[in-house]
C-alpha cells in the first residue's frame, strides 16, 4: 500500500507536466497550423556589390640575385632579413678559372697584337720593293693578307678578353635595389649553377614597404572589377583587423585548375595593392579581399532572403482567402490551380485589404509583388521597381516563403517578436 502511494506521488507531478507541455503546443502552434514568419519595412541604404576572393600576401616587386657563372661560393656578405642597398656587395664565387681564364686571354692579345706589329712593318716593306719593281704583285697581296688576318686576330683576342673580363666580374653580385633580403637558398661552400638559361636563385631581395595580394577571382567575379576599385584586405597573420587597397592588375589569361574533371575551376590573376601595409608583413601570407565593384547609394533594398520565386499566374492559383490547407509546392493538383507558367521574381508584402475584405485586428494579408532587383551586396539586393519605401515584406522563413505563402493568404501579426502567423481558417 505504501509502494503505491509512493508511485502515484512520481506519477502525478509527471502528469501535470506533460499535459502543461501540450498545453503549451497547443497554444504555440494554433488549432489552425499557425507558422511564423518574419517582416520588416522596406528602407533606402546603399547596397555595395563586393567580389570575395583569397590570395597570397607578396612584394610589389622583388628581384631574384642568380648567377651567370658557376662556382662554389666563397663568400655571402648578408642574412636573411639585412637591409641592402644598391651596389652593396652580396655574394662572391671562386674566381680562380675566370681569373686564369682572363689571363690567358690577356696573353693572346699581346700576341696578337705583337704579331700585328709585325706583320705590318713586314707590309710597308713590302710596299716599298713593290714600289721599286723587285717583288711581284701577288707577293705585296700575300702580305697584305697577311696583316688583314693579324688584324682580326687582334679583333678577336680584344673581344675574348672583354668576354673574359665580364666573366671574372660576375664572380661578385651586388644588390641592385634597395630592399630586404627575404631568402638565402644557398650557404658558402656550396655550388652556384649560372646559365642564361634556368640558373639557380641564391637569393630574394624585396622592398616590403611596397606589397600587394595576388588574388584569385572567378571568371564570372573578373567582368565586374576594374583597375582601381577598392578593396577590403583581411590577413589572416592580423585577426580583426582590415586594411585597405586598390586594384592595380587584372590578368588577361585565365588559370585553370582540375582541368577535364566536373570539379574545374577558372580563375583570373588580381592583382591588389595595399595602402598602408603592417611593418610585421610578411610575403607568403594568406589573406582574403573583397573588391568593391559597385555602389548604389540611397536605393530601395530589400534582405536577400525576402526574395523568392512564384509563376507568373500566381493570381491565378485558387482562391487562397478560402485557406483550404492547400500549400504552395504540394504535388497534388486540382482543378482550382492553372498551369504554371515562367517564374518571377516576387516578394510578399502585407496589407490590411484584399479584395473587399478587411483583415481582423492584429491581421493582415500576405500579396504576391513581383519585383525588378539589380545590384546585390552580402545582405541585400537593391530594388529598380516594384516596391516602395515602408511597405511591409516578409523575410522569413525560408520554407514559408519558398513554398507555403500563398498570393492573398491571411496572417497574424505577433509584434512583441516582429513576426507574423499563418492564420489559415477552414470555411467549411
């Protein structure tokens, strides 16, 4: 007997819950499937059109130091991050086979030259015999042949000693602008591979007073930009922080990445200077830009979400006052719905009228509005007609607006939360 008084003293509190909780639902959700949706008046603000892309923090310009002779380096006169300013010696590489190179050289054109010397007393001589008729002509042309050929032997040597020399100069690189040495790929001892062709860096120097993002942006983001437009720059090495730029180049070439599969993506190279870059800056740097493509100032706008699409005989749709559950979207078809026809751009807005009939207190009508939207920030689309300013549009819900409002459906006003409620009522 006791266990069962104890049991009916659990059970009890438990009953009274429950039934307040459906209670509660009752009330929430209405006998007549009540849904909440959201309204606000329609305003003038300016709607900014912004294209989002990432990219890579880098200099606006910076110089790779390589070498066009080879050799193992014998001196690196800097670090990473040193300052270095033009003409400051950087790097030197072995000399010794240039130096012996220019020498040899060197000896060749004293030679040439001496021969040269020689070979042109040998023709004045030879000129002078000529002159008195005791050598024959094809002897003076022999030597004078022969001083010819002395004489581009000469041409010869000089020129491979300047060639020489160039390359006994390059054996010292020097900083060519000012900047700061932002890599070292190579340490003393280790080879430097030189060319004209595909050398080897030894080292970065950039001026990080000067950077920009290179930035990725898709091909159907690159139409609406141009040179000049300003930019947000968020780094993500300085949380909270915007900076700001302009765009000083767009590529004319796309780049294309996962080509051949459906995942393919074209992007354009942007390039985007930064105004006032952080001292801490860095290149290789993530970051992300939003371009400022276009601005309408003081404009009719409406919430993204506010938007949504109806046929374009809506107003043919049934008699939604009736309110006979019939939702928007519903598979089912009856003789009471037309077929649909192209799709408009629309949103609802509330009224206190609607076809003679007036709505109850705290109600209202919810009227299909085709509308003409133009320009779109994150938050908004600006409106080139069909709404006027402090007219009352719905904005949410999406499946309420998507699908469930109906042109002429009645709706309750809930003002303490600025929403309002399906308010259907069966007229059977």
């Amino acid at each position: 007997m006791i266990q069962k008084i104890k049991n009916k003293k659990v059970w009890i509190p438990l009953l009274i819950i429950v039934i307040a909780a459906i209670g509660i639902m009752m009330k929430f959700y209405g006998d007549d499937d009540q849904i909440s949706v959201e309204a606000e008046k329609v305003e003038k603000r300016d709607v900014i059109h912004k294209v989002n892309a990432s990219g890579v923090i880098q200099p606006e310009e910076e110089v790779q130091i390589t070498s066009m002779v080879s050799g193992w380096i014998t001196d690196i006169t800097v670090l990473e991050g040193d300052t270095v300013n033009p003409g400051q010696h950087l790097i030197s590489i072995d000399r010794k086979q240039y130096q012996a190179a220019y020498d040899q050289t060197a000896s060749q054109v004293k030679s040439s030259e001496a021969n040269l010397k020689k070979t042109k007393s040998q023709m004045s001589r030879t000129e002078t015999l000529y002159a008195q008729k005791l050598i024959s002509k094809q002897e003076l042309e022999q030597i004078e042949a022969s001083y010819e050929l002395a004489i581009s032997q000469v041409e010869q040597a000089r020129a491979a000693l300047l060639s020489r020399e160039d390359e006994l100069s390059k054996t010292r690189l020097v900083a060519p602008k000012y900047g700061i040495v932002t890599s070292l790929t190579k340490e003393e001892g280790e080879m430097a591979l030189g060319g004209m062709f595909n050398p080897g860096v030894l080292m970065t120097i950039a001026d990080l007073s000067f950077m920009e993002v290179l930035a990725d942006v898709n091909e159907n983001d690159v139409v609406t930009i141009n040179i000049g437009d300003t930019t947000e720059i968020e780094i993500d090495a300085f949380p909270d922080t915007v900076f700001y730029g302009t765009v000083s180049e767009i590529a004319h070439t796309a780049q294309n990445l996962n080509m051949g599969s459906q995942q393919q993506v074209t992007n354009f190279k942007v390039k985007v200077k930064l105004l006032d870059p952080p001292k801490r800056i860095r290149p290789g740097m993530s970051s992300t830009v939003n371009i400022i493509s276009e601005t309408i100032k003081n404009t009719i706008s409406i919430p993204i979400q506010a938007l949504t699409a109806r046929s374009e005989n809506y107003h043919e749709l049934k008699d939604n006052k009736k309110n006979d559950n019939k939702k928007w979207g519903d598979d089912d078809k009856d003789d009471n719905y037309s077929d649909v026809k192209e799709n408009l751009d629309v949103v609802f807005i509330l009224v206190d009228e609607f076809e003679d009939e007036k709505a109850s207190e705290g109600e209202k009508f919810a009227l299909v509005r085709p509308v003409d939207v133009g320009l779109s920030s994150a938050d908004y689309y600006s409106v080139k007609s069909g709404l006027k300013e402090n007219e009352l549009i719905v904005t949410g819900r999406y499946r309420v607006l998507s699908k469930e409002l109906q042109h002429g459906m009645k709706v309750k006003y809930k003002e303490e939360s600025n929403s309002f409620s399906n308010g259907i009522k069966n007229k059977n």
